[in-house]
C-alpha cells in the first residue's frame, strides 16, 4: 500500500491553506442580492426549526422550482444554530469546498496510485476562477453539497475493487448517491461516470449490470421528478399550449443546437477564465434563429469526440477525460431548460475534472519522458499556471465581496 511522503502531505496542506486564503474576503461578506434573499429565505424568515416534522416538510417541498432537500436542511441547521449570520454561510460554503478538494485528491489517487497526478488535478480544481461563483454565492450551495456526496458516493464505489466488504461500500454508495440528488438533480449523472471509471480501469463486468441497475433507476427517479416539479408544480401548466411551447420539436432542435455551444464555451472559459460573470446574458435573441457561430458548433464539437474515439486506439485518457466532461455537463445544458441562464460558472464545478484529467495525465507523461534538466520549464509552466489561476481566483472573490455589499 502507497503511503504518502512527508512534503507529499505538506503540499496537500499548501494547496489546501492556499485556497483558503484566496476565499478568505468572503467570510466578511454579506448575502449575495442575486439570489440569496429568496433561497435562504431571508427576509421572511421561512426557514423551519430543526425538527422531524420540519424535515418531512422540506423533502416534500421544493425551493423556486428546483427540489434540494439536503441543502434546504442544510440552511435550516445554520439558520437555527447562528441565525442568518453570512459569516457562517460563507465560511460552511468554503469548508465543503476544501472537503470536496480532499475527495478529489483521494479519488485520483486511489485510481492512479500517482500523487502527482492526483495533486495536478486536485490543485486545478482547487484554484480554477471558475470555483468562485459555486464557493462565494450562498445559493449555489447546493452545487457544493451535491459535488460532496457525488465525490463520496464514488470513492465508496471504487473502494469495491479491493473485494472488500463489496456489499457494504455499494450500499454507502448509493446511499451517498441518493442524498447527492437530494442536493441538486444534476447528481443524476453519476451512474453514466461510474460505468466510465469501470471502462478506464479495466473493471467493467456483465455481473455489475445489477449494481448499475439500482444507480439508473434512482437516476430516472429523479429526472422525472425534477420535470414534473419545475415544469408542471411552479409554473402550473394546466393548459396543452403551454406544456407543447416548451416540449415543442422547434424549441427542443434550437436548444439542442445551443448545448453544443455551450459546451464550446466552457472549453473557452477553462483555457481563458477571464471576463467571468455571475449571470451571462442570453447569446441571442430566442425568438430568431441562432447565428452561424452557433450553427457550426455541432460539427466542432462532434469533431472533437471523433477525435476522442480515435485516439482509443493507443490510449483511453482523451476518451474518458472528454467524455467525463460531456456526460456531466449534459444536465446543465438546458436542451430542456430548468435555469434561466443558458451557461453559468458552477456548472463546470464537477465537469472540469475530465479535461483536468487530461491535462494532469499529459503533464506527468512529459516529466516521465523528459531528462532532468528538461522538467525544469515543465515544472516553471505548472508554477505560473498555479499562479496566474490563484491570482484570477482571488480577484474574482473580491468580486464576489465588494457584489455582496450591495445586499438589502
């Protein structure tokens, strides 16, 4: 069994006290005026008391349309223990930030046995500017919270593979997937993620079929649920006109067009994470039809996944890197719409981790091929991206700050 080093731990301890002092600024904020007065329930003062009752209400409720329980649950702990202190929220929001870092460095690393791979990725996760608007916005918990149990639901899972206690650790880990779901539907991909890691690591067996089984249909559960509380519970469509203007084929063709942008422009975001916004405006009018730009993102990004199955003739790392990224990011992509922002920063918080991947994997196979006095631009590059990613993350918490200020 690898143990780690000494400066091993103490790098994991610099990252990890580095990203706390990025997003220190906003323990001192305030709530955000975005969204967090109608989320947290500021201003009317809806959270419950902390009792059975009150968590049966909540896993019967939903919240502006979306069903997060567990995040509910989770304001309504604060609420009763502190009271609407921001200080609190803001600083919980961090620790699950700092959790959900720790369970990515101990995914990779259980799969890789490499560190400095699992750290490369880990750090990228850590810093991206892209983590300020899910750790700074109060309402984007759910984001946080769900990212925990999903990242804790797969550790459980692949902690199978030493045919240990097998039984138990698939129990934890649908248990986990369940409360991730309960903290935010986009959860419902992990099933898709946890066939992927079987196919990168060789354990992909016909026996798991039943295993898979149990994961799908808590997925299906939830995809049901999730349109049956958005479309037909907050906006009350009582009327076949109404239900066919969001369902109809010409809507569903023009947001299918839209996700392939979509997801191009992440790609963007993650090379060039700068002019970040906190709600993009829409790329378009909606009632005409979509540019050219838009219209030729199909083929690019279609491109880009024959390129990925390609390369499966000599490796699997692009592969599962890209698909890691399009399977997770697929729920937030609003071909059928469920947020009103067509792209936002939070949802690339779990994606990213396939083209982190990716990067981390290219990285280490340099500086295992390289000579010595060859890793040392290697390792300079990885310092100035550390760098440069920190600086931007922090300047985009202060962001995040000086917004809050504005709160009423």
């Amino acid at each position: 069994m690898y143990t780690l080093k000494k400066y091993q731990i103490f790098l994991l301890f610099f990252l990890i006290a580095v990203t706390f002092l990025v997003f220190i600024p906003m323990i001192n904020a305030n709530f955000s005026p975005l969204d967090d007065g109608r989320m947290l329930k500021v201003n009317n003062k809806a959270l419950p008391d902390i009792s059975l009752k009150s968590i049966i209400i909540i896993f019967k409720s939903y919240n502006e349309g979306l069903y997060h329980p567990m995040t509910t649950i989770s304001y309504t702990i604060e609420k009763n223990l502190f009271g609407f202190v921001p200080e609190i929220f803001h600083f919980d929001n961090i620790l699950l930030h700092i959790s959900n870092i720790i369970l990515v460095f101990l995914i990779f690393f259980k799969l890789s046995k490499s560190f400095w791979l699992s750290f490369i990725i880990t750090s990228l996760f850590a810093i991206h500017p892209t983590r300020a608007e899910v750790v700074c916005w109060v309402s984007a918990r759910k984001d946080l919270l769900y990212t925990f149990f999903y990242l804790l639901s797969i550790l459980l899972y692949i902690k199978m593979y030493d045919h240990k206690k097998a039984t138990i650790y698939i129990t934890l880990s649908v248990i986990m997937f369940l409360f991730s779901c309960f903290s935010k539907a986009m959860a419902i991909t992990l099933p898709f993620v946890l066939i992927l890691i079987d196919f990168y690591t060789n354990n992909f067996k016909k026996q798991k079929v039943k295993i898979y089984f149990i994961y799908i249909l808590i997925t299906f559960i939830f995809i049901i649920a999730t349109i049956q509380t958005h479309y037909f519970t907050k906006y009350h469509f009582t009327e076949i006109n109404n239900i066919d203007f969001i369902f109809n084929f010409f809507n569903l063709t023009i947001n299918f067009i839209n996700a392939h942008f979509n997801i191009l422009f992440y790609l963007e975001k993650l090379i060039l994470p700068i002019n970040l916004q906190c709600a993009y405006p829409y790329l378009y009018n909606k009632s005409s039809m979509p540019p050219l730009y838009i219209l030729y993102s199909p083929a690019i990004v279609y491109i880009l996944i024959y390129f990925c199955f390609l390369s499966l003739r000599k490796t699997k790392i692009f592969f599962y890197g890209f698909a890691f990224f399009i399977i997770t990011i697929l729920p937030s992509n609003n071909i059928l719409p469920i947020e009103n922002f067509d792209v936002a920063n939070r949802y690339t918080y779990i994606p990213y981790l396939g083209l982190f991947f990716i990067f981390a994997k290219i990285i280490v196979y340099l500086l295992n091929k390289t000579r010595k006095y060859t890793k040392i631009p290697i390792i300079i590059f990885c310092l100035i991206i550390f760098i440069t990613l920190s600086y931007l993350l922090y300047h985009e918490v202060i962001g995040w700050q000086l917004h809050s200020f504005t709160f009423k």
